[in-house]
C-alpha cells in the first residue's frame, strides 16, 4: 500500500458530550497512532452549544493532537462543514491525498479504523460509508437487541444500505466538488451521499468499516440515529 503521502483528519461535531467523548477520543487517538509509518494526521473537533463540560474534557484529552473549536450553530451539518474548513485550513498538501473521516462524539472506533480507510482509498475510491454498532440497550426493552440486529439490512455480498456520519470517510477533493457538508440539523449524511453519487464520485459501502454508537434513546439530531433505534420500542419481536 502506497499510503505514505496520504493525510486523514478526523472530524468530531460534539454537544454535550462530558460522559462519552473520552471514549471516543481515545479510541481515535489509538486508531491515528495505528497508521502507517508516512501517513500525517489530525483531529479536529467542534463542541457545538455545549452546557456541560465537553470543551474542557476535548482540549484535557486531545492535548497537541488537534484542535478544539466552539461553535453557537446548533446543527450538526454546520458543525461537520466547520471542522472540515478548519481541517483544509491547517493541511496545505494536496486534495486529492487528504482523507476526511467523520464520526461521532458518544461513538468508539476500532485501532484499525483509519488504516482500513486508506486500505479502500487506495483502491481508488473517493468516499466510503461504514456501519455501525450498539454499545447498550439499557434504556429500551428486552426485544429491542434483536429488532435492531433483524432490520440492520446486509446485503449477501458484504454491502449495505446504510449511511451514518458517525462512519463516513471522503476524499478530500471529492467532498469539496460535492459542495461538502450542508447545513442540514438531521441527514446531513445522506445529503452529502447522494450528491457524491450524482458527481460520479466512486463510493464504497463497507462492512468491514464498523464503530459503536450509544444506544441511547434520545440523541442529540432530530430523526436521527437515536430515533430510529427508539423506534423498535414497542414493536413486535
């Protein structure tokens, strides 16, 4: 794999976030030093109209390994379009080398997380859109498991149908001819999905590439994840 000159920077939208996002800073911290040798790498990540603590939990974790910023947008789509910015800002060399991975503050990704990203890149595809996983099912009842598990669609040859900016990686150049992130509060995935699709951007939906995300069952996106997985409540096993 010719991955020396590639550059990844990891971009976390967080609000509210004091209780999960050191797992998720850990796990990404892990994931960057599992890169190989050559391969340059950043986290930025934006706190989003906090109340709690999140800020000062990012900046006591991430220490000189990225940056933190704050935002007052209150929308998701804003604040991943934001970190991207921020991220081309602080990263001179070329587009077509530098990978964007996204993912989510109450999300933990494997060590190998970044490595598989670079792994599929280098296969020439421009976007890559990744599953992902519960921790718990504690807020929701008994049949909730494997209602989740059930519906989750895998396709027989490895494929999904899923899109999550909990687990989505793009090419750098691709995002910014996609017109990038909108400023959407819910489904901001889907929307930059779809455009990368109709600039006939080769894109790749993994299931090799999986994370795990809170099972809450009240998230902080409208009609998001959290909703949808709520939504098993009540439903028939």
């Amino acid at each position: 794999m010719n991955a020396a000159k590639w550059h990844i920077a990891v971009l976390i939208p967080a609000r509210d976030e004091e209780q999960l996002l050191p797992r998720c800073l850990r796990s990404v911290l892990q994931a960057c030093r599992h890169l190989p040798r050559g391969v340059t790498s950043d986290i930025v990540i934006v706190v989003d109209r906090s109340t709690d603590n999140t800020r000062g939990v990012a900046q006591d974790l991430m220490k000189n390994e990225g940056l933190v910023i704050e935002t007052n947008a209150g929308c998701v789509g804003t604040s991943r379009a934001l970190a991207a910015e921020i991220a081309l800002e602080r990263y001179k060399g070329s587009r077509e080398r530098c990978w964007l991975a996204n993912t989510d503050a109450d999300c933990e990704v494997p060590a190998d997380w970044l490595t598989q990203q670079i792994s599929i890149a280098e296969c020439g595809y421009a976007a890559i859109a990744g599953i992902v996983d519960v921790d718990t099912f504690v807020e929701h009842e008994a049949s909730v498991p494997e209602l989740f598990r059930r519906t989750y669609l895998i396709h027989p040859d490895g494929t999904h149908p899923h899109v999550h900016g909990a687990n989505l990686g793009v090419r750098a150049d691709a995002y910014l001819e996609s017109g990038g992130w909108r400023n959407l509060v819910t489904a901001e995935d889907h929307d930059l999905w779809e455009r990368l699709h109709h600039g006939r951007h080769r894109r790749s939906s993994n299931t090799s590439l999986r994370v795990i995300t809170s099972g809450r069952r009240i998230g902080r996106a409208p009609h998001g994840f959290a909703d949808a997985l709520a939504a098993h409540n009540g439903a028939i096993a």
